[in-house]
C-alpha cells in the first residue's frame, strides 16, 4: 500500500519502484498533480494488493493542473473519502506491509522530527504524517520512514543536537521508525537514546558529524 500526503507516501509490497507492476495501491489525504502517469493506464500502481479499497487510489483531497482534474473527473480508480477515514491509524494499520514515507524538516539525535517548521518558524500543517507513520508502524511487517536532505541548501544540518527554538515536534521519538537522508538510513525503532545519536550521526552530513559528536558527549547521549 502507498499512501501519504504532500510530505508522505505509503506503499504496499514491491522493493523498486519500476518493479511494482500491479502490485502497489496507492492512499493519501491529498493526491497530487502527475500522479496520473503513476496510476493511469499501464502505470505502476493498481491498489491491487490493497484489502481494503482494493483498485482503489484514496484521498480526501487534490491539487494540481488542468489535465490532473480533468483526469480525476469520473475517474472510478480514485476515492475521495472523509479526511477521519483516511488519516485513522487504525484503518491505515490494518494494511499489511504498509510503508509510509514522509519528509520533515529537521530531526534531533533523540529522533524528534520536526516537519511543520522551518528555522523555528511555523510554515505548513502536519497533514497525516504522525497518522500515516503510526499506522505504518502497527501495520504486520510495516515500516515507516522519515525523508530528509542532511542540509538546506545554505549547508545548514537538518540533523541536529537539538531542534531550532521555536520548532514544533511533529513527529514523536518513539513513533520515528527510519530516518534517511542522502548518507544512508537511520534505523531508530527499538533503540536506546545512545543508539539512536549513534545512527543519525551517522547519516548526517560529513563535515556535521564531529560538532555533533561532541554535542551529544556533553548532553549524554553518548558516553
């Protein structure tokens, strides 16, 4: 199952993309425009291993162009449902094998994401993020991830000791399964506070890692 939200998508069984062939069904609490090409005839996902909704793209609601709409009109692959359906952890749980990939903005070396805003001040809505990652998490064989860039393009680190004053946790610690950025996957589910700095760490940008070592020494995480 793949599903997601402007930061997210969630996926049911497949391992590459251009391999998933009618395999991967797609939900979200908004469907974006291009998602046609995806979809559409002799595209990658079908929903056919969904069970629920099965052939069945769900959302709850859509932007996009012109041809995205005019492609949506009467489209019978495509549910519009209420956004308390569609973003319940409990109904995204009962996927087996989901995969739910968010971005965020910022991830401290506790594993606290913060996707809702930037240098401490606030940008966008959550969307389904926690939803969609929690639910993932409870699915049988499920898995969550967290996608990031280790820096913003002026090269400040994403993964950091702390979160920028201001931020707001959108993401708790213990609901982060996976963080990846550019560096590699930072596997946090079951892991100690030490574990975890370890991990991030370690997917953080090269010329970050000693500054954050050295922070994460003097604030205990690492000892």
């Amino acid at each position: 199952m793949i599903a997601g939200t402007l930061r997210s998508w969630l996926f049911v069984p497949g391992d590459r993309p251009e391999r998933f062939g009618k395999a991967a069904g797609g939900g979200a609490d908004v469907v974006v425009c291009d998602l046609e090409d995806a979809v559409g005839s002799g595209g990658a996902l079908t929903g056919g291993r969904k069970h629920r909704q099965r052939n069945k793209h769900v959302a709850t609601f859509c932007v996009g162009t012109r041809r995205f709409f005019d492609w949506l009109d009467g489209n019978l692959s495509v549910a519009m449902l209420p956004i308390d359906w569609v973003n319940d952890s409990r109904i995204v749980a009962r996927e087996p094998s989901m995969v739910s990939i968010n971005a965020t903005s910022e991830v401290d070396l506790m594993g606290q994401a913060a996707s809702e805003t930037i240098a401490g001040r606030y940008w966008s809505g959550s969307g389904g993020q926690a939803e969609f990652g929690r639910g993932a998490m409870y699915s049988p064989g499920g898995q969550a991830f967290l996608v990031t860039h280790a820096t913003t393009h002026d090269g400040i680190g994403r993964i950091t000791l702390n979160l920028t004053t201001g931020s707001a946790v959108t993401t708790l610690k213990n609901t982060v399964d996976n963080v990846v950025t550019e560096y590699g996957i930072a596997e946090l589910r079951g892991r100690s506070l030490s574990q975890r700095a370890r991990a991030l760490i370690a997917i953080a940008h090269p010329d970050h890692r000693d500054r954050l070592r050295h922070g994460a020494h003097k604030a205990g995480l690492l000892h």
